[in-house]
C-alpha cells in the first residue's frame, strides 16, 4: 500500500535545505537484525547486560565480552540493508545539509553509501584501544584472543558505547549542531526513550523545525511530532523519496 503524504509537508520539503534524521533499531529489524536485548539468546540467554556490555564486564571478563560482540558483528556482517537504507541514501540527494544521525552499530547505512553519517552509539566493525591512547581500526578478523593495542599493550575493545559511557563528543556535538539548524526533523525506527538521542526531536522543534515520526508504533514522541506515519520505514521512505523526486 502506497503511503499518502500531506501536500503541505511535501511543499515543506521542496522549499527545505536543511534536514536531519535520527534511526534506530526499528530499521535495522527490518534487515532481520535483533536489538540488542534481543540479541540475548542462546548462550548468551544467561546473562544480564551488565555482564555483556559494560567497561566493568570488560575488564572483568574480557574474553566473554569479545565474544558476545563477535557474534553480533557476524550477525550484522550477514544483514542486508533494507529499502529504507537505500531511500535514506536517495533522500539525501534532494537536500543541501542532510544529516543521518543514527543509534545502531551495525553499519548498515555506512554499507549503502550514505554520506553525512554520525554513528551516535559507534560500529560493530570497528575496535579501539580500551585504555583511550587513540587507536581505532576495522574490525576485519575475528581473533580467538582478545588482541592487544599495538602502541600501548592494553586490550582492544569494540568501538561501541556500553551502558555507563558518554557518547563520543565530536559525534554528540554533530548530532546536537544538526537538531538545532534543520528545518524538518525525522525520528525514524526509534522509540524515542535512549538518551541523549530521544531529545534531539525536542531540540529540533524548539527550534522551529518541523517533525517527522516514521515508525512502526506510536512511540512517547507521537503526540510531539507535526507528521506521524505509522509502518515499515522500508516501505514509507521509498514512497517520501519517490514524491519528493515527482514533485520537482
């Protein structure tokens, strides 16, 4: 079923230069990836998150932390990017300033090609020194042991944000800089409940921009928003794009 779109936000759009988009989870899910609360099946069904993805499990169990992140990298390394990555990457195109700002780790939007990407919550594909000397590098093997940092001996870690860690700052200060410039915020696939992410909608409307809600559900945000379109963003995206292309 083709979506419908108000004529008024279509004419927003066209007359717009400046958008951002925050993603989360809800799309990844369409690429069959699970949460990551869902992710905690199988073996690793027995623990809390606390024992997975913390800097305390970390030094605590090393070992056991590299593996439940190898297999979310396998997971992830085995998804294929939806047709809402893809209108992510068209929708790009019709804007001056875009800004993908995303919470997932699993760098699907990275794979499609979209180019103003901020990585809020980091990438599955990446590792870095656990004791912060700078050394971040891809993810492409998946050693047995944990390795070390190659300047300083300390473990490497996955360059994910764990429970209990501020975000990168350079990547926050993006994201903020995009919520407080754009004249239309999306809030795509998320729930609007993780902070600092879920107060970027708010910033942006009290800014003046216009929002947008693409998600399966009503979320906390719904009743903030300006647009709410309630389904797969695989599906409402590509019909936006495919307006947004017919109406110039």
């Amino acid at each position: 079923m083709t979506t419908t779109f108000p004529p008024e936000l279509i004419s927003f759009l066209r007359a717009s230069s400046r958008v951002a988009v925050l993603t989360g989870a809800g799309v990844s899910q369409e690429s069959g990836l699970r949460t990551f609360r869902d992710a905690q099946v199988g073996i690793w069904a027995q623990y809390k998150p606390e024992d997975l993805a913390t800097p305390e499990a970390f030094e605590r169990n090393p070992r056991l932390v590299w593996d439940f992140y190898s297999t979310r990298r396998e997971g992830a390394g085995g998804a294929e990017p939806n047709t809402g990555h893809f209108a992510l990457v068209e929708m790009e195109k019709h804007f001056d300033q875009f800004t993908l700002i995303t919470q997932n780790i699993d760098g699907l939007h990275q794979r499609v090609g979209s180019r103003s990407l901020v990585e809020l919550h980091g990438n599955l594909r990446r590792i870095r020194c656990s004791r912060g000397c700078g050394v971040i590098d891809e993810w492409e093997e998946l050693p047995e042991v944990v390795p070390a940092c190659p300047h300083c001996g300390a473990l490497l870690r996955p360059d994910v944000v764990w429970f209990g860690e501020n975000l990168p700052e350079d990547g926050l200060n993006a994201a903020i800089q995009a919520a407080n410039t754009c004249q239309a915020f999306f809030s795509v696939g998320t729930s609007g409940l993780v902070q600092p992410a879920a107060s970027l909608a708010f910033w942006a409307k009290k800014r003046g921009a216009v929002l947008v809600e693409v998600n399966y559900e009503p979320t906390p945000l719904t009743e903030y928003v300006d647009y709410a379109f309630h389904g797969k963003s695989g599906d409402i995206l590509p019909d936006l794009v495919r307006v947004l292309g017919d109406a110039k």
